[in-house]
C-alpha cells in the first residue's frame, strides 16, 4: 500500500472519531474505564483522595479512580485503572512510573547498586460511540530500550455476555498476565513464574469473546480470543532452556503467525464477593515453523499453557493473599536436546497484611504493610534418559516486603529477596540475595 | 507540618526489626557470600596482567555463556549447544553430557570417517535426523573431564614426559605407560619443546591423549560437538563440505587462553594425619607409578604459568588397564584398552559438577572412587591387589587422601 493511501485512511480513521466526540460523554469515558483492581481491597484505592489531589487541576482534568467494587475480576484490570479525563473529551489518559535501586549479589559477586527504570506506561482510553470503546496501552521498559504496545484493542458491546474485542490484546493466562500493573503489587520484581515461564507481558494481535455474569454473591467472566503465537525460539534461545519469554521476542509477530495456525486462549473466571476469586485459564497453539513456501519441514509442535489463579481478601481487607500456578508442556522434538524441557511448572504465592493503616502526614489513608512472596520455578520437569534421575533447572525464592502506601494508587517498597538456583543436573544452588527499595504509582 | 503520624508501638518495632535485618548488607546469610575458593575449579590462575585478565573473561563467557542455536549454526547435527553445558563449573561431567565416539579398532585410523566418524552427534535440530552408530563399528562412551589446570599440563615438555615413559618396563614395576604418537593436523603449529619421531608428535589431551595442546581440543570441541566450524576446521559435520567459520578465531583464541589460565585445584585438608596416611599409602602401593604427584612447566609468555612445580597426579601417559576397561575403540596410537592417566586434582569436587554423584573412569561407570580404583586392571593390577589388601582403616585414608584433591 501507498504511504499517500495509509495517510488517507488514517485521516478518515481520524475523521470518523472526531465525529463520534460531540456524541460521547465523560460519563461514558467513565463508564468505560470502570476501574477495578482485582487488588481492589488491597491496593484499597481511595477515591476521595485521589479526587482531592487532583483538585487543582480539577477545573480542566477529573480523575476517574479505581472501582473498589469486590466484584471485578482479574480480567478486568485493564480497564480498571485511574484515568484523567478532561472536560467532556471522550477521551481519558492515566499510566504509571516504576523505579528502583538494584544490589543483586550471588554467591559473592555482584555487579553493585544500579537505579532501573523499569518502566513507565502510558494508557489511553476512549469512547468511540456508545458500546464502541478503545483501549491501548504503551510502555517503555528500561528508559527507552523496549518499547512495546502492549494493548490495543477496540471493545463492542453487544450484551454484558457478549463483547467481541479486537486489535492488539493481552491473553488471559493466568491472573498476573492481564493484571500487572506496577502501583498494584507489593513487590518490585514481577513473579518469576509470571515472568520466565507465563511470559508477561504477553500480548498479541487477534479477536474474541468476553462477558460476565453476576448473580447474588457471585460474578462469573469468561474470555476466549484467537491470536498470534509463539515461535520456535521456545526451544532455540541462548537460555539454553525452553521458554515462552524467548518465544515472544521477535516484534514481527504482531504482523505474522510463525505457525501460520491461531493461538487460541481462554480463561474462566469466578468470584465471590465474601469469598475471592478463582481463575482458570489455558492457552494453545503450535509454535514451529512447520511448512514454509508449501512444503512440509516438520510436524506441527504445540505449546500449552495451563494456569490457576486465585486471590482472596481475609480479616476485613487487612491481609491479602494472591497467587498462580502455572503448568507448560511444550512439544519438544525427541532428537533435540533434553536441555530443552518439555514441561514446565511453577507458581507464586503473596502473602500481604497491613500493619498500619490510618493518617501519616497528609495522607489520611496511608497504610503500611508487610509481606511475602514464595516462588518455585522448575523449568524442566523429567528425568534424563541417560539415568533417570532428576532433571533440575529449578529455583526458589522467598521474599519479604515492607510496603508504605500512602494512597492505594502509590507504593514505596523496600523487597529483600533471598533466592536458590539449580542448574540442569542439580548441582550446588547458585544462592542469590537482593535488596531494592523502590516507588510505583499510577499518575 | 500537620503530621498525625502514630504508628503503634508493636508496629513500630515490626518495621524496625526488618528494616535491620534488610540493612544487614554484607552478612553472609543475606547477601550469599562466595565459597571458599579452594572449593571450587573455575577462577584464574593469580598474577595475570589487566590484559590477561579481560582475555580470561573474554574466554570465559564464550566457554559458559555463549549458547549456539540454529540461527548462530548451531549442528544441525549435534551433541550440546555450549561448552560449558557439558563442563560445568569446569568440573567433571554427568551421563548427559557424555558422549560416543566410533569407527577404530586400532592403531591404524578410523574406518567410518565417510559415515560419522569418529565422533557420534546424537541430537539435531528439528527436522534434522542424528546420526547413528553403523551397526559392527567399535564404540566408546567418554564424559567430560575438569578443565582445571590444563594450561600447566601443556606446557609440560616431551623431556619430562618421555623421562615417565617405561615402554619396556625396565624397572620392573609391571607399569610400563607410553605417549599417543600421531601427526600434527595441519592447522597446528609444534610447541618449541616439541620432540617428534618420524613425525609423530607426543599427543596429550582427551581421555585416548588423542588432542596435541588445548587449540586442537578447542576447535575439536567446537567442531564435533557443537558443530560449529572455524576457520581451522572448516568442514560441516553434517553435511562433510566446508563451509565458513561459525565462530571466529578470535573467540577460540580466547577460549583457549580461558582454558590455558584456569587455576589449578589445591588440596583442601593435606595437614590431616588421616589424609598424610593416606598420601603415604598411595605412594607405597603404587598409584604415583601413573598418578604422578609432581610435573613442571617449561616456558611461557604468561608468567603466571612460567617454570612452575604442579600436582595433578598424572603422567599424561598412556597405560594398559587391562580387559575390563577395553572397549575396542581407540585413537591415535593408543591400542583399544589404554587411557591416558587421568589427573587426580579436583577429584573431591566431582560431585558439585556431576549432579551430587560420582561418575568416574572414562565413560564414568565407576559410581564411586573405590569402585573406581577396583576397575583398574592390566597395567595397575598389581597396585590395585595391593589396594585390596589394605586393612579397612588404610582404605579410609586412601580415601580421605583422595577425596580432599
């Protein structure tokens, strides 16, 4: 296509959602942003507060906090974030800033302090016209060095059980996947299961289903999409072991499916009000490049991702405990390396409890909080041909936190973590200890 | 300010006890502190210059770091996909890493050069179908060795080595040992103190002495299992025609100056009278006949490397160990049942590179350093009966001797 005929369609894109402006009202921008942290009675978002320091700026901006309501699931949590809108614009922005220091030291070595700037996320959302909304979602990781569209993707609502979504959208594996905004956790590291074996931020490009239904105590969602997948750098990394993450890399992959074959994802949902939420979800494709110009060069390998969420609110939202386990089998070719597992499990737990909560200068609602994360990872499960014995490449990890939040959508955390790593035979663990201090928030 | 700032007492003294114990920087339980050095093999040997230094890190991320894939020409034949995957820690290897090597039955060349050989890449890319071994060829497991010390082994002069030679058993101690004579490939420049015959050349490396200095069992490595050529072995083993080098030599230079600048593994507990027995008792019985404590190097332009005395318990000679250990392959001019003597420094660290388990001799069948010692027979027969004879107690000490190498 023409770059003349690309501008042309833009500027009709652009033409059309001026049109719908008048139409739209901030109420739906508000509607549509319906914040809700599935953290809602942890990350306890405030709204007064919020709303009372944006006041100066509320002539022009209004702020549009999280939904506290307990009845949001993890599924929502794109939406579910504080926006800015202005006016009557249809429109809302908001996003959020990470930074850390880092001092990382295993078996005695370390590379010393560094500050990270890991990430800073910009969202816009907008009303198209009524039932039509947009969201997307841009960040930058590490300064400048990646930066990615993690969701852009247009909603249709037809029915509260029936919304189509298209574009560029996260795969509901797992909670973490689509909840993984910075100002919502405790801890400065994203889940190492999360992370290195689910592979968030995992978006892609396709379509699909989503809905909800309530009913008394209970919320039900579900979400089904087909999308993009992975590539055959699942088992061709310089990891040296099978991974979703290395599988993600290639930036071509929001323009083409290395497979050819869509991925499909999906995910059920249940909440109780009283009780918490359960999730299920799994996620399936092939991830080889098996035919190329017609002819046949292997058989079509599959890569399935099974995963368990859970989160639950206990003495009246003063401790919090969230996790996810995940389960990955990967068909790995038998004349490969077993280097290259064909199955993967891991999972974290979140333990938070809030020691303080009250006023703290002039934060009325500040609160401080401690907690833990135990994680497991085991990359390759099995046992070598050679001797049966056990396959390693395993790591777990403990790690305490003490968070001060002196607004739900603002965090300062000081994470210690104290961590084992095996390699593929199991050798003596390679033992690491972590300090960081670090801020998030939302803006 | 209009603070309203009261944090109970108890909380107070929660976060202040975690902040201490996060502040605790430093403390080995919170930040895990490195062990000890002489418990582990990787590390430069001292001295080295700042130049030396970064060649050494140079060498030691290619060796570790550096995993070939399909897109960095990885196989497509194979058998691992770094060197460090089966050298760990540059300790001993496992089952896994083992590999197979087939096609000759004696002194006079490998038969199956047309069909594999000499080495067995048991893995490929998908797609791609591994080699098998064509049925009849005579075959060998080898695992990896420790890379520790090995720039002090080559530098040992055929002199020295040729002094240890005892082909006719002279003395009479039923331990005879001989080199692995073979051509130099051409790609090989020979050391200074190099003493060739008809030109053959005192090989040294590898488990049949088969490698002449650490260049060769480099671009070996790379080549067979790997399958990654260089511009000093070009030809593709898949495919048997050259192809441009898949690593470039630079990196291999560094990866031999990483493996020449390894320090050499200390003995960890050698005041203790059990183990001073046990030293004794080795000696008495034999095994310095091949497991020679002392060699020296010659000269080198790394000083730290230079006319130096060492321990590794070896003769880098080739010995006759009977029946048992023959597997009816071999290389070089090395009949089927001779295996260089193995060194013995570092032996007691086996285990943290072998998945927590010994596997010894040279296709680590040997599951503890006993069985390993009963295995030996031919050549080391006699000192092996001695062993036997030894009360409970001298085992022990060979044993303790042994284990804190």
């Amino acid at each position: 296509m023409s770059k003349c005929k690309i501008l042309t369609i833009v500027c009709l894109c652009n033409a059309i959602v001026f049109m719908q402006w008048p139409n739209a009202t901030a109420a739906g921008a508000a509607d549509f942003t319906q914040a809700n942290s599935t953290r809602s009675d942890s990350t306890r978002s405030d709204s007064t507060q919020a709303n009372s320091m944006q006041t100066d700026s509320a002539q022009i901006f209004k702020r549009i906090p999280v939904d506290t309501a307990p009845d949001k699931l993890n599924m929502d949590a794109v939406y579910n974030r504080p926006f800015l809108t202005a006016g009557v614009l249809p429109v809302a922005i908001g996003g959020y800033v990470e930074a850390n220091t880092n001092y990382r030291q295993t078996n005695g070595i370390s590379e010393g302090t560094s500050f990270q700037a890991r990430r800073f996320t910009l969202f816009v959302s907008s009303t198209i016209a009524s039932r039509i909304k947009l969201l997307t979602e841009l960040e930058f990781e590490d300064g400048t060095r990646e930066i990615n569209l993690e969701f852009a993707a247009v909603d249709f609502e037809f029915h509260p059980l029936l919304n189509l979504r298209g574009g560029i959208l996260m795969n509901p594996i797992g909670a973490f996947n689509q909840n993984h905004d910075g100002p919502k956790w405790d801890f400065i590291d994203r889940p190492l299961s999360a992370t290195t074996l689910l592979p968030a931020t995992l978006s892609n490009v396709g379509f699909g289903l989503h809905g909800k239904h309530y009913q008394h105590n209970w919320v039900l969602g579900y979400e089904a999409y087909l999308t993009n997948g992975f590539d055959d750098k699942i088992i061709s990394n310089t990891l040296n072991r099978t991974s979703l993450p290395e599988g993600k890399m290639n930036p071509a992959r929001f323009e083409e499916n290395a497979s050819g074959l869509p991925m499909y994802t999906a995910k059920f949902a249940v909440r109780h009000r009283q009780i918490g939420e359960l999730g299920l979800s799994v996620m399936s494709g092939v991830y080889n490049k098996w035919k190329s110009d017609g002819i046949v060069l292997d058989k079509k390998r599959s890569v399935t991702a099974l995963a368990l969420d859970f989160n639950t609110t206990m003495l009246s939202g003063d401790l919090y405990i969230t996790g996810e386990v995940a389960k990955i089998f990967i068909d790995v070719p038998d004349t490969y390396s077993q280097t290259f597992g064909s199955e993967q499990l891991g999972g974290f737990v979140d333990i938070i409890g809030t020691v303080f909560k009250g006023s703290i200068f002039d934060w009325e609602n500040a609160r401080l909080n401690l907690g833990v994360r135990l994680e497991y990872v085991d990359y390759n499960q099995g046992t070598f041909n050679e001797t049966n014995g056990n396959i390693a490449d395993d790591l777990w990890s403990i790690m305490p936190t003490f968070a001060f939040r002196p607004t739900a959508t603002t965090v300062l955390r000081l994470n210690y973590r104290y961590q084992h790593q095996r390699d593929l035979l199991g050798n003596p663990p390679a033992k690491t200890g972590a300090i960081q201090f670090g801020i998030s928030t939302y803006f | 300010m209009n603070t309203t700032f009261t944090i109970p007492h108890v909380t107070s003294n929660v976060i202040a006890m975690f902040c201490a114990a996060i502040l605790l920087i430093g403390c080995d339980a919170i930040l895990p502190s490195a062990p000890n050095d002489a418990d582990v093999l990787d590390g430069p040997v001292d001295a080295l210059s700042s130049a030396q230094h970064a060649q050494f890190l140079r060498g030691d991320v290619a060796f570790n770091d550096d995993v070939f894939t399909a897109a960095t020409g990885l196989g497509p034949i194979f058998v691992a996909t770094s060197c460090g995957s089966c050298h760990a820690g540059d300790g001993k290897g496992h089952p896994f890493t083992t590999l197979t090597r087939f096609g000759q039955g004696d002194e006079n060349g490998n038969a199956y050069l047309d069909r594999g050989g000499p080495q067995l890449q048991n893995r490929a890319l998908p797609g791609y179908t591994p080699e098998q071994i064509p049925g009849g060829a005579p075959f060998t497991k080898l695992t990896p060795p420790a890379n520790t010390g090995l720039g002090f082994m080559e530098l040992v002069s055929d002199a020295d080595i040729i002094a240890m030679s005892d082909e006719n058993d002279a003395d009479g101690d039923g331990v005879s040992g001989v080199p692995n004579w073979r051509p130099l490939v051409s790609y090989l420049s020979a050391h200074q103190n190099s003493i060739p015959t008809n030109e053959q050349y005192i090989h040294r490396f590898g488990k049949k002495a088969a490698a002449y200095n650490l260049l060769h069992q480099t671009v070996n490595a790379y080549n067979q299992d790997i399958g990654i050529t260089s511009i000093f072995e070009p030809k593709d083993v898949y495919s048997g025609v050259n192809i441009e080098p898949e690593v470039s030599a630079s990196v291999i230079h560094d990866v031999v100056f990483y493996l020449q600048t390894l320090k050499v593994p200390v003995e960890r507990n050698p005041n203790d009278e059990a183990v001073k027995n046990g030293k004794r008792l080795f000696i008495q019985i034999g095994c310095d006949n091949c497991h020679k404590q002392t060699l020296k190097t010659a000269y080198s332009p790394v000083a730290a490397l230079r006319n130096k005395e060492f321990h590794p318990y070896t003769d880098l000679l080739l010995h006759d160990m009977g029946k048992g250990l023959d597997d009816g392959y071999t290389e070089g001019s090395a009949k089927t049942y001779e295996w260089r003597t193995p060194a013995l420094w570092g032996l007691g660290l086996s285990q943290n590179s072998q998945g927590g388990e010994y596997f010894l001799l040279h296709d680590g069948r040997a599951k503890s350093i006993t069985s390993a010692i009963v295995m030996h027979g031919g050549e080391a027969a006699m000192s092996t009966q001695k062993f036997q004879a030894l009360t409970e107690a001298e085992k022990r000490d060979i044993l303790k001797f042994l284990e804190q190498l």
